[in-house]
C-alpha cells in the first residue's frame, strides 16, 4: 500500500483498523534484523525526475520513495498520482515534502533538480543557473542521508557532480553522476543497428564529458567478444573513419533531437538512471561508464575533476575504474573533455 506519511489507519473511536483486520501470531519474533529496508529519494519532480520514479517503483528496487521538490502542488499531485497505482505496483511507501528531511535515512539520493536545457543550449552553459540551486539542496540531503550514494543527474552533470561531491563532504565513491551511461546506450544501439546485430551483444563505451567533448572508444568495441576493428583489420575489410565519426556525431546530436522534437528528454534517462540504482542497491558490482573523481586515471593530472569512465558499481558506490585500454588518440581526447570540463570549474566560486 502507499500512503503518505500524513495518513491514518485509525477507525471511529480510536480503534487501530490495521490490526482489527489480523490477529496477531503468538509468541511472534520481532524482524529480523538482517532484513534490509531500502529507501531511494528524488530531488526533483520534473519530468526526469518522474521518469525515474516510476521506473524504478515498477522495478520493484525500492520500499520507500522520497520526493522532494519547491513547487508544493506539483509535489503533492506527483506523490498521490503514484499512490493512486497502488494495486498496480510492488509494495512501496510513498512521501513528498518540499523539506528535504523527508529524505532522511536515504540509501540513495538521486539529485535531478535544475533549470531545463533549452533547444540549441549546450549542457555547459546551464552551470550558472544551477550552481546557486546545489548549494541550497546538495548540503540539507547530505545531513539527512550521511552515509547515503548521491547520484547528481541535472546537467551539465559532470560539472555538477563535482559540485555536489564539494558541497556533499562526502568521499569521492560515494558521489557519482549520470554521465554517459545514456550516451553509451544510444552508442550501443547505433552500432547495433550498423552491423545489424543485438545491442545487448555490443561491448562500446562513450567517456569523457556528457556533451560535446565525449570520446567514443572504438578501439575497445567487441561483438559477441570479437574486437570489431581488430577483426576488420585482419579480415581486410575497409571501413571509412568518417563512418565511425558519423556514428558517434549520431549520438551527440541524439539528445539534441528529442529536445528540439518535444522540448526535453526523460525516458531514456529515466531507465538508465534505474539501471544504475539497480547496480548499487543490488551491490551487481556491474561496469557503467559514469561521472567519478577522474584524477590520477588514463593521465588525466591539473586539477580534481569529475568526467565519465567505466566504473564498477555497488553498495559502496564506486568500486573501481576499470583498465580499458585505450589508443594514444584516445587518452589525448579524454584528456581534452578533462581540461573543457575544469575550465568552466575554474569559474566557479566553490
């Protein structure tokens, strides 16, 4: 049943309606105290924010769910919406509150909140309008939740993470951002599309920054575990550079698209931010190619930045980053995403 924290099961004359119902167990042991009870807060009722909501309410990852959010109306029609699914969904206690102490206790505090991303806007350019909102959020939520994984998702979110991981005091594992989890998957997609193959066969990141500077990393693509280029290599068989660039434009220009199309984007990342909680509540200890603490990786040096590589996740936030080989062109790029993103940090009063 979802209720909010507000509502009452006591019946005429005080009588406790819940416990009328069943008759209680003798003798009956208290729980268990290894059960764990998980709770996964929203900051943020936009339309990301819900889309992440409700995919991971419908993916059963959650027994309590938070929303917080500055527009009280807005917050409460998303809360009793939700509730309202009750019959249609794994058991889950709903709350909302415009105060962030209704996050309390988070296992997971998913951070969406920010201005949207206008057509023709570049993520980098929404840092001056989000920056002032993270030092009035991310500080309450890191009291709250202390030992909470701080997932930043409001754009730029490379920027933002790092922002938050300053505001948060929290160590650098347990700060992550979106990143380019999403690129990867659309990445995936187009390559899987290209070679007429299944997505979920198709081994390919995109790193670096969540925008215009990501790195496509084509040298460690496999299919089915055969390394593509290598294997074309091999087999003689010639391909354009200008069709690999044109597939990883595909994927820059992707978001792009939606925004102009419907004016935001949130389904997609709404799954992949779901994707993620699954790999930490779930302690799955799988790879996602996410926002972390960069520096001393891949020879990226001058200064603490946040910018995605393939991390491996799980209770603990991030666990690792994984050692994929990458080309000198690679690394140099990856190293050029690094120096976009700390110049616009180097702006910034933190």
């Amino acid at each position: 049943m979802h209720k909010a924290s507000s509502s009452s099961s006591l019946g005429p004359g005080g009588l406790d309606i819940s416990q009328a119902f069943f008759k209680p167990v003798p003798d009956a042991a208290p729980p268990s105290p290894v059960k764990r009870h998980i709770k996964v807060s929203v900051v943020g009722v936009g339309n990301v924010g819900m889309a992440i909501a409700q995919t991971i309410l419908t993916q059963d990852l959650v027994d309590e769910l938070a929303l917080v959010d500055a527009k009280a109306d807005k917050l409460r029609g998303e809360m009793l919406d939700l509730q309202h699914a009750a019959a249609f969904l794994p058991r889950t206690k709903i709350q909302a509150d415009v105060d962030p102490a209704v996050t309390a206790g988070s296992d997971l505090v998913i951070v969406t909140a920010g201005a949207r991303q206008n057509p023709g806007e570049t993520r980098l350019n929404l840092i001056q309008r989000n920056c002032s909102l993270f030092k009035s959020i991310i500080p309450p939520l890191a009291k709250y939740s202390p030992s909470a994984i701080l997932v930043v998702v409001s754009n730029p979110v490379d920027v933002l993470t790092y922002i938050a991981w300053k505001l948060s005091g929290f160590p650098s594992n347990r700060v992550i951002g979106s990143g380019t989890n999403l690129d990867s998957s659309r990445f995936r997609s187009l390559i899987a599309d290209h070679l007429d193959v299944n997505a979920q066969d198709v081994q390919a990141y995109i790193v670096g920054e969540h925008g215009d500077s990501s790195v496509a990393l084509w040298s460690s693509i496999s299919i089915g575990g055969v390394p593509v280029l290598s294997f074309l290599e091999r087999q003689q068989i010639a391909f354009e550079k200008e069709t690999l660039e044109g597939i990883h434009r595909g994927v820059v220009e992707s978001a792009y698209e939606v925004i102009n199309l419907k004016g935001y984007t949130s389904w997609a990342i709404g799954y992949s931010v779901a994707n993620l909680a699954r790999s930490v509540l779930r302690d799955q200890r799988r790879i996602h190619p996410v926002s972390v603490l960069a520096k001393g990786f891949y020879g990226i040096e001058g200064g603490d930045v946040f910018l995605s590589l393939p991390a491996q996740l799980g209770r603990q936030g991030v666990l690792g980053v994984t050692n994929v080989h990458l080309t000198e062109e690679e690394e140099q790029k990856l190293r050029d995403s690094a120096r976009t993103i700390l110049e616009v940090q180097s702006q910034l009063d933190i």
